[in-house]
C-alpha cells in the first residue's frame, strides 16, 4: 500500500499557511536567538530551529539572491523534479 502525506503549516517569511509536501518542502535553519530571526545557521547547529518556506517566498527571496550574486535556494518542486519524484517527470 503506498499514499501521499500533506502538510499544512505557516510559512516562516510570509506568516500565511500553506500546503506542503513533507518529504519535499523548502526549510531554512535559524540561529537560535530569537532577537535575531534573519541569520541562518548550518543545518543541525546546536539550538537553531528549522522553519518552513512556501515556494512563492522562496521564488521571491532567489530574486534578491540573484541581484546580489548569490546562489538561488531550490523550490520544493524544483528539489523534487531534481530527485526523480514520479509526479515531476512528465517535464512540468
């Protein structure tokens, strides 16, 4: 028996809920320091939380990435296109 989970969460840029795909879904890790909600931290750093991003914020934040010649973060669908889902390969 095989199934698909969707999540439902706030998105950490934005503060809005959206639908997600669990296995999928855009995070980013914070410093744990809640006075300083904009720095990011390595993935599991002692203390930092990893919140959630719906893929419109992540679009627009790769916008500013860009003009500041930084490397764009990849979208959830983007991830999943890159690893093969099935539902991503008819070249959508």
């Amino acid at each position: 028996m095989s199934g698909h989970a969707i999540g439902l969460g706030p998105c950490w840029a934005h503060g809005g809920i959206f639908e997600f795909d669990p296995e999928t879904v855009a995070t980013i890790w914070l410093a744990s320091d809640r006075s300083d909600e904009t720095r990011t931290v390595e993935p599991h750093t002692p203390g930092a939380r990893q919140v959630l991003i719906c893929d419109a914020c992540v679009k627009k934040a790769n916008k500013q990435r860009r003009a500041a010649g930084e490397k764009p973060h990849e979208t959830s669908t983007e991830y999943a296109r890159r690893r093969g889902d099935p539902k991503w390969s008819g070249g959508q």
